[in-house]
C-alpha cells in the first residue's frame, strides 16, 4: 500500500478514527524547520520518508550506522534456506533520491535537549546536528541473564544481519536426536509472534529433513503464548507435535554458551547442538538516556509520541512506552512501528504549523507468521486513543484501547496465507522505503 494522502493513512490505520483538520502548510515558516531522525529501520524510515511527502520544505536528516537495513520480517526464513538475506535487505536510496531525505551514516552518541542538538560519531569523526524536533527510532537493548553468554557462539539473532547467519549455519548442522533449544524474553518484547515461528520454521525443517528424534524446545520465560494462539498451539500440539516441546514460565536465571547449556526457573537444558537464546529487552541506550519506565521502555504521550520531559523530542518503534489498557498493550513490531511514524509525522508538522496534535487517531499491527515451510498465520490488532483501563476496569487515564480485528483460525493456517505472506510484507517493505 503506497497512500501519500496524510488524512486516508491516518483514518485507515485503526478501526476508526477521522482527521478534523490537515495541518496549515509549513511552508508559511521563513525557515525550514529541522528534523533529525536516529534509527534506519521501519519507524525512522517511515516516519523520514512521511515528513517529506507531507511537507517538502522540512529538512530531514536521517541517522543510520548501516549502509543497508537487514529487516526481521521474514527473516526466520532465512534459517531454513527458504529465502536469502538479499530478500530483506533494505537500502536507503529511494528516501534520498525520490523524497529528499538526507542520510547520515553514523552512531547517534549523545543527546543535548535544552541545545536541540544531536552528536552523531562518524567515520570522520564527531559532528553536531541542530534540530527543531528529533526523533529517535533506535530499536532494543538487550538485558542478559547471569552466566556467560557469547552471542558468537550462541546467536540470538534478534537483529537481522550476521547473526542470522550463524543461526542459519547452526541450524543445517543438525542430526538425528539434536535438540535446538529456543527462549521466549519475558514481554514485552520485540516481535511478540517472532520465538514462535522460528520454532515452527525450524522443527518443520528437521521434519522434512528426516532429522529422527531432532527436537526444539521451545523455554518461555511467560505463562502463555503471547500472540496468535490458537495457531501455535495448533502447531505445538499437532502439525509439529513430534518436533517441539513447549514450556512455559521458564524464566532464564543463567547461561553457558561453551557448553550451550540454559537454566530457567522451569527446566535445565545441557550440551544442546543449538542454543538460540533471546534475552530481555528494553529501550537502545541512545532513548533510555530520557528516562524509562519500570519495564525499561520511554514512555511517551502517544498523541505524538513526544517524551514526557522534552516535546520536541519522540520516540517510537521498539524504544517506546505506549500507554494502553492493563494486559492489552502495543505491539513492539514492523508494522507498529510504520503505523507510529505517520502519527507522529502528522503530529510534528501539526506542531511545526501552530496547531495542536490531532486527538482523533489510531495505529495498527498486522502480522503473517509462517509455521511451516508451506503454510503461515495472522493476526491484526487497532489501537484507538482514548480512555484507556485498569485491569479491573477502572478509567486510569488517556492511552490507546486495543480492539482485536482478529486472528487466523487453525483451519486457515495454509498455503494461501503463505502468499499473502510476501504481499503483505513487500508492501510494508515499500511503504518504508521506497
């Protein structure tokens, strides 16, 4: 889907939501503003690409340490040869050419608030942008468990690229009677569907390969699956009920990656021939420098996803703390990310023209997960502002309330949902990037 329009991608990213207004053009401003984007991948792509269709005379500049994003989307395939790295691989040079954004390649370091300044580290050497608004879409941090992890010899490949590979490599040196032993981090977590499908994926490749008594256990640190669940556990019970374990409340308390071996507070797992550990996670170290809330995430108010301390300062994607219903919160995913973005590229020019953020708004995730080689799931989630609750029902204050637009039934786990699997995330793939 490829939309310019500010007001059809607004109201179409939930269940409802209609724009009162479309913000006064910027360019009644003498001096275009300034904004710096941190973070290359689906947010700060998103929202880069956004602010300049919506307001051409915005100056944009975009802070990436890599030349190519590798997406995660799609990117358990890559562990069983399905597809290649160059299939995810995302570069940068539409958002140059076709939308005038400029792209730094660089590590942002340092953030001066009351300066609105950003200090970048560059090959070169250090540089200072000055910015009018920033915004930081940096991704995760890891927390890990005591013990001694090394993710060169047990990859977690939750950031797609090189450690993608060597889980690959681990992957096709699988025997007969091998156990790859997989961990879910305790939620919330980038890609809740994510540990599940890789699960999937990878016990479908040792079914098809004829890997006798090969097995994955699959340790999750919650007390349920976390997403798409009557897929999965259709999947853990049936389609792959040979070929995975399922455990639940396994909390990791410790890790040995030269022997691959894993304690949690449910099981102890030894010697295994593959040891895929994801830990906890929390807000990249650039956005955690504003403040976290306990789980270790920004919060932010999601009217423009403006830190709480600093308004001209956003966070969004995997960094930020959404305020949602008790037990009902925001996706930490691709597509939330890209449905952030808009908002809080809507929300800046709105800001930049004398307005106020619109109240009337909505995101949304949607998600295909393959479970087999051949067959993938789905699920679709909105989120509308408003009142939002605690857990027993009580008002608690102003947020964004879940409705569930629903999920793939067992019975529609299947090839069809498969194809639509790469429709689905050419368009999201597109609608970022190009």
């Amino acid at each position: 889907m490829n939309i310019l329009n500010r007001r059809h991608f607004l109201q179409a990213a939930g269940a409802a939501g209609v724009l009162a207004a479309i913000p006064r053009a910027v360019s009644a401003q003498t001096t275009s503003p300034r904004v710096v984007v941190v973070g290359g991948g689906f947010g700060g792509a998103t929202v880069a690409k956004y602010l300049r269709l919506w307001a051409g005379n915005v100056q944009v500049t975009l802070v990436e340490p890599n030349a190519t994003y590798i997406a995660c989307v799609l990117s358990n395939l890559v562990l069983t040869n399905a597809i290649s790295l160059t299939r995810i691989s995302l570069g940068y040079s539409s958002l140059q050419t076709n939308h005038g954004v400029s792209v730094l390649q660089g590590r942002a370091v340092a953030i001066d608030p009351p300066g609105n300044r950003l200090t970048v580290q560059t090959d070169s050497g250090m540089q200072d942008l000055e910015y009018d608004h920033l915004v930081l879409s940096p991704g995760i941090d890891f927390r890990p468990a005591p013990g001694n992890w090394n993710p060169e010899l047990t990859p977690h490949a939750w950031e797609a690229g090189t450690q993608t590979t060597l889980l690959r490599n681990q992957v096709a040196s699988m025997r007969n009677n091998d156990r790859c032993v997989i961990t879910v981090p305790r939620a919330p977590y980038r890609c809740p569907p994510g540990p599940y499908e890789r699960a999937c994926v990878i016990a479908d490749n040792l079914r098809t390969r004829g890997r006798t008594g090969a097995k994955v256990i699959l340790l999750d640190a919650n007390a349920g699956i976390q997403a798409e669940v009557e897929a999965f556990t259709h999947a853990f019970n049936v389609t792959l009920r040979d070929w995975i374990e399922y455990v639940p409340n396994a909390q990791v308390t410790s890790v040995d990656s030269t022997t691959r071996s894993i304690v949690t507070t449910a099981r102890t797992e030894n010697n295994a021939r593959v040891l895929n550990y994801i830990p906890n996670q929390r807000a990249a170290p650039i956005a955690a420098g504003l403040g976290t809330d306990a789980a270790g995430f920004v919060p932010i108010n999601p009217l423009a996803y403006a830190t709480l301390a600093f308004p001209s300062i956003h966070v969004i994607g995997d960094s930020a703390s959404v305020p949602a219903t008790d037990g009902r919160g925001i996706a930490k995913s691709a597509h939330m990310a890209n449905s952030e973005a808009k908002v809080c590229a809507d929300a800046i020019l709105r800001t930049l023209s004398g307005d106020n953020p619109d109240e009337n708004i909505a995101t949304n995730s949607a998600c295909y997960s393959p479970v087999t080689q051949r067959t993938a799931s789905w699920f679709s989630t909105s989120f509308v502002y408003g009142d939002v609750f605690t857990a027993g029902g009580e008002v608690k204050g102003k947020g964004m309330d879940r409705i569930d637009v629903g999920e793939a039934p067992a019975d529609r786990v299947n090839n069809d949902t498969f194809t639509e699997m790469f429709t689905w995330a050419d368009s999201l793939f597109a609608d970022s990037f190009a």
